[in-house]
C-alpha cells in the first residue's frame, strides 16, 4: 500500500511601513468596505466582500481577475486583538467550492510614530495538486495586494515639485 504524497506547502512573511496611523491601517484590514477597495493584486475586483471582523468572525472574500475569473477563499478569525494583530484562517475555494489551499495568515500591527509597520505572515498548504501553481504565485500575489494596500492608507500625494 502507498502511503499518501506529501502536500506542497509555502510560507510567505512580508513587512511593510506605511504612512497611516495603526488604528486606520488596522480597519483597513478588518471593514468590509475598505478590504473590499484593496483586497488582491493590481487589477483585481472583489465583487464579493464579507468580513466581521472580531474573534470567530468569518471572512469570504471572491476575487475578480482581470480575465474575468473568479479566485474565491473564506476563513474564520482565530485571534483579533485590536490594534495590534489578526489571525484568520484563509482556505480558497475551487470551482465547486471544494477546498484547494488550506491556510493561515497573521498580520501584526506596530506603531511607529505617525507610521505602521505591518507585518503578514501567510502560510498555505496545497490540498490538490492542481493548487501548486497558487503556491507558487503567492509570494507575487501577496506582495501586489500590499502595494495596494499601501496606496490605499496613504492616500493620494501631491508632487511638490
């Protein structure tokens, strides 16, 4: 008898200072309406939003691509200590909303003066093989979703020159 192939996994950590107060940069993570203006890479729509945002609350979240498929993924908060870090188990779904990725993400919030230093640390497990390929654009994925977020909190800026 075989015994059964390991599954892939990737762990992503990526640090951030944004030029936001840590209790905006903390909503921002949790208030569905702003998640929904910043949530995947460049490009990407979320035409399905849902976060409530306090320990047990479920996140699920449908990410648009600019080719029109859809990326969907739920989860549950698993520690939510305002303002300072979240954990939240985040599983995307496939087309038939089975599991593909089972994983966790934990982001931690410094304050450092009028900046945040954001810390995300994201870790998943390919639950099909069909899922490696996400695995492989994690680290890409997350990366763009944080610029967005950046651009989000920091507003607009003026050019003085």
């Amino acid at each position: 008898m075989n015994a059964p192939a390991p599954r892939e996994m990737r762990e992503v950590v990526i640090t951030r200072v944004l030029d936001a107060p840590r209790e905006l940069v903390f909503k921002a993570w949790t208030d569905p309406k702003m998640v929904q203006q910043w949530w995947g890479p460049t490009g990407f729509t979320n035409p399905v939003c849902e976060v409530d945002g306090r320990l047990g609350g479920h996140i699920r979240i449908h990410m648009r691509a600019p080719t029109g498929e859809t990326h969907p993924m739920k989860g549950v908060f698993t520690e939510f200590a305002p303002p300072e870090k979240i954990v939240f188990t985040n599983i995307a779904l496939g087309p038939n909303g089975e599991p593909i990725l089972d994983g966790m993400t934990t982001v931690t919030f410094e304050a450092q003066g009028d900046k945040t230093k954001v810390t995300m640390s994201s870790r998943a497990t390919a639950v099909v093989p069909e899922a490696v390929k996400h695995l492989q654009g994690m680290e890409m994925g997350w990366s763009l979703t944080l610029d967005r977020l950046t651009n989000f909190v920091n507003g607009p800026k003026t050019d003085s020159r």
